[in-house]
C-alpha cells in the first residue's frame, strides 16, 4: 500500500513538473550565420557551453564514411592556440567536464564548467571552429583511436554490428545506410587533404548553433560572444545536404548475417516519418508500449511469459529524414529464432487490432513525461534540447511546447500507426545467426 501511495505521489509529482516546467531563452545570429540560444538559470553556479554543428554521417561523400565520427575525436587534438594534448587540461583545471558525440544527423560538443568560466569555454569553442589542428600527427593518432573504438565497439562485440547490418539492408541509396562510426578501410584510404576539406566544408559558423544554458548574465554574455565568435568568417561555399530519397519498401526483405554470438537475434526494421511529424510521436509512444520498462508488451510477453527471449526491445530511430523502427528480440536457449518470430508477430497483430488499455496508454504517457523532463533537468540537456529543435525544426521553444504534440496521439492513433508503418510487406527481417562451428 505505501508503495502505490509513492508511486502515485511521484506521478503527480512528475505530471506537475512537465505542466510547470518554462525554459525561458533569448536567442540571436550573428552577422557570420552563427546561431546563438542563451538561457539563463542561477540555481546552480555552472554553465553550459555547447556547439551544435549541423553535421553526421549522412553528409559524408561515398568511400569517405566516419569522418563526423573522426572530427568528433580530432577536434580535441588541440588548435593553433592550443597545444596538442592541453584542450581536456583547461577543462579539468577549472574543475569542469567535457564531452562530444557524433548522429547520422549532427555533431554535439559541450563544456560544463563553473560560472565564471565561462569565457573559458567560449574561447575553447571559438578555437575548436576557426583554428582547430586538422595535421598530420593528430589525425594519425585519431585514426589508431577511431579503428579500435570501431573494434571494441563493433566488430568484437557480441550483437555489435546488429544496428549497422539491418540500417544496410533498409536503406539502399540514402547515406543512412552506413554507420556512423564508418568502415575501417574508408578511415584508412582518408588522407590529411580529405580531413582539412570536410573541415572546411561544415566546422563552421553558419552551420552551428552556439546554445548555452546556466548561471550566465545575458548582456555579459552577448559581449563575451561578440569578443570570441564575431569574426571567424562563414563558409564559402554551399553546406552540403543530401536530396536523396529512399524508395519505400514494398516487398519484405529477409536476411541472415552470421556473427561470432552465442544466441541469435531477430531484427525488424519498417520506415517511418522523420522526427517532428506528427505521426512520428504515434510510432515514438508504439515503442514504448511495445518495449519500455518491465510491463511493456516485448519484455512481459517474450520474455516472462513465453520465455521465447532473454531480451527484446524496439526503438524509433529520430532522425532529420525518414527514419527506421527497429524491433528486435534476442532468442533463449534452445528456441528456434522462427518461433521467435511468430510470437514478435503476434504482438504487432495485436496492437494492430485492438485499442490499448486506459491502463497501458496512461502509463506510456507517464514515460513520455518522464523521459521529457528527464532529458532536460541539467543544464547541459536544456542546451542541446534547445540547439536540437532550433537545428531540425527551427523553433528552439519546443523544449517548452513538444509535450503537447505527444498528448494529442490517442489510442486510435497507436493502433493506426501499427497498422501503417509496421506492415509485414514493407520491413527488414534479419536473422543474426550464431557462426557455425566446424
């Protein structure tokens, strides 16, 4: 009894968050295209300072793939005002943290530092754009470090390359089709021309969005802006964006990739819409329902019930143009992965059938929430939520109105959604066979 009590006082607590949460911003440009959001918050005495620039894996050139991935390593090699090895250093000495990670869709870096460094991390942001060390001892480091991150991550680890081999066979002419972090031969084949030109062509202010969220002045920091960022020049040339797009699926692709596992796996993909639209946030809360916590329908049925699977899930992929919902489910011993397809069917038939309960909508609903507020309860999550809606969706103060978009999808919603977009005749069934020993 006192734990639903809790549990109901949190849910009330969580609800009368999301409804009172306002992230107020100023935001600006600057003559050089250079997008500014500011947020000012003195709750606690640190700040944010992050660059978002409008760059991934999917504005890579053929047989050059990784390089968005690489740039996110190189460019904290050092500047021409910076030495090799020192960029993490000024971090660490004043006692901040830093980090970057790299999409199909753009590249993120940020400092949070105490308050008054801030200068600090705008001057290290104002010199990774305009001075960064593109050269030769940098980028042959990096290369050592991106192939044994591609090692690790990928190619020795159990069910590594399962996102990688199933994008491969949904797309077929969009760059969504390769992997972020890139293959080993197109890292190797690059040389220190082809890092300086991608250098050119995207690190650069009218491809970026400068978002800082904390305990700042906003007067004081417009001037610090001006002083570092004014004067590194736009690019020259037109930002290179793919017009590419994929045909849709119309007859159902299976696959087998063979890989050193123990367990197989089985792996939908179905296109969806890109992030944004509206039928996205339907096919968004589908997999929550589908796969989110312990009573969602994957983890309850495949898994407890049945136990067909020793884990399952499904996710939408958000990205800037039609994406993929990937679903998949790792088979239990001894299982048959076809059977474990029947049962993956008979979930999706379900929803596509019949209405969810009151129940099972209400509690995808208090996830969303959850995940919203979530996301944005430091100050580093405020600033690239708020670079995020400016860059794909051109309104930054969807950080204060996207949870109204999610609660208008209904349950009918969900159902047509299933219907829709998780069609048997336009998906990728993989099957991710354990290699077969002599």
């Amino acid at each position: 009894m006192k734990r639903r009590i809790f549990l109901l006082a949190l849910a009330l607590a969580l609800g009368g968050a999301s409804n009172a949460q306002q992230i107020n911003f100023q935001k600006f440009d600057l003559p050089n295209g250079l997008k500014v959001i500011l947020h000012e918050d003195h709750s606690t005495p640190i700040v944010a300072v992050s660059v978002m620039y409008h760059v991934g894996s999917k504005n890579e050139s053929i047989n050059r793939t990784g390089f968005a991935h690489f740039f996110e390593h190189l460019l904290f090699e050092g500047s021409e005002n910076i030495a090799r090895g020192q960029f993490d250093d000024y971090i660490s000495n004043a006692g901040g943290t830093n980090n970057a990670n790299t999409t199909y869709d753009r590249t993120f870096y940020y400092e949070v530092l105490p308050s008054n460094q801030l200068a600090l991390g705008l001057w290290l942001e104002s010199e990774r754009m305009l001075h960064a060390m593109v050269e030769p001892a940098g980028i042959e480091t990096q290369r050592q470090v991106v192939k044994e991150e591609r090692r690790l991550r990928y190619d020795n680890r159990p069910y590594g390359r399962l996102l990688e081999e199933t994008m491969k066979r949904s797309y077929k002419v969009h760059p969504y089709s390769h992997s972020v972090i890139g293959s080993l031969v197109d890292i190797d084949a690059a040389n220190v021309i082809d890092f300086q030109q991608f250098y050119k062509d995207f690190y650069r202010p009218d491809n970026a969005i400068l978002s800082i969220a904390g305990d700042l002045n906003i007067e004081q920091t417009k001037q610090l802006i001006e002083l570092y960022f004014k004067d590194i020049p736009k690019g020259e040339q037109a930002i290179f964006r793919p017009k590419i797009t994929e045909p849709p699926i119309v007859r159902e692709v299976r696959d087998t990739f063979m890989d050193n596992i123990q367990l197989p796996a089985l792996v939908y993909s179905y296109h969806i819409p890109a992030q944004g639209t509206a039928d996205f946030y339907a096919v968004k809360m589908l997999g929550m329902l589908l796969s989110q916590g312990e009573s969602s329908r994957l983890n309850k049925q495949l898994v407890d019930e049945q136990q067909k699977s020793v884990g399952a899930g499904s996710f939408p992929l958000e990205l800037e143009d039609p994406g993929a919902f990937m679903m998949y489910a790792i088979a239990a011993m001894n299982i048959d992965p076809a059977a474990l397809e029947n049962a993956m069917d008979a979930i999706i038939k379900d929803v596509q059938t019949n209405l969810v309960s009151d129940k099972e909508f209400q509690r995808v609903q208090n996830q969303v929430e959850n995940d919203f507020i979530g996301a944005n309860n430091r100050v580093v999550g405020i600033a690239e939520s708020l670079a995020t809606y400016e860059m794909f969706f051109g309104d930054a103060n969807l950080i204060n109105t996207e949870l109204e978009r999610y609660r208008k999808v209904t349950k009918e919603d969900l159902r047509r959604a299933a219907n829709l977009y998780l069609n048997k005749d336009k998906r990728v069934v993989l099957y991710y066979l354990p290699v077969k020993t002599p």
